[in-house]
C-alpha cells in the first residue's frame, strides 16, 4: 500500500500558506500543516494501514478544504 508522504503534504502547505494573502485561507493551510505533521510524529507507532487510513482521511480533508476555499474566493 503506498502511502503520501506527509512531511512532503506539510512543506506544500507551508509553500501554499506563504503565498497567500488571504488570512482565512492562510489558517486553513497552518491547520492543515499540523495535522500533516502530526501524522508524520506519529506514523510510526501506527500499524501501515492505520497510516494509509489516516493519510486518506487527511488527504480528503485537505482537498475538501482547499477546494472548497477556492469556490468562495470566485
């Protein structure tokens, strides 16, 4: 099971938040970096599926949030 790697999904979310001038677009991005870098602290004491299971529950989220940010700003 390939898992993403979530040092890789904090570091987009700190790239991401930097070029923002939005500030609630930009705490979206800080929350969703902790909640990457969380799982990253905590990955390994976490059997490879329950891993690749919160990866998954954290990727939706950050794709619902940051697509969701996109449609109001339009």
């Amino acid at each position: 099971m390939s898992l993403v790697d979530p040092w890789e999904k904090a570091a987009e979310c700190v790239r991401a938040a930097a070029a923002t001038v939005d500030p609630e677009r930009h705490a979206v991005l800080t929350h969703l970096r902790n909640l990457w870098v969380a799982l990253g602290n905590e990955r390994h004491f976490m059997s490879v599926d329950d891993a690749a299971r919160e990866a998954a529950v954290i990727g939706r989220l950050h794709i619902e949030l940051v697509n969701s940010r996109q449609l109001a700003l339009h």
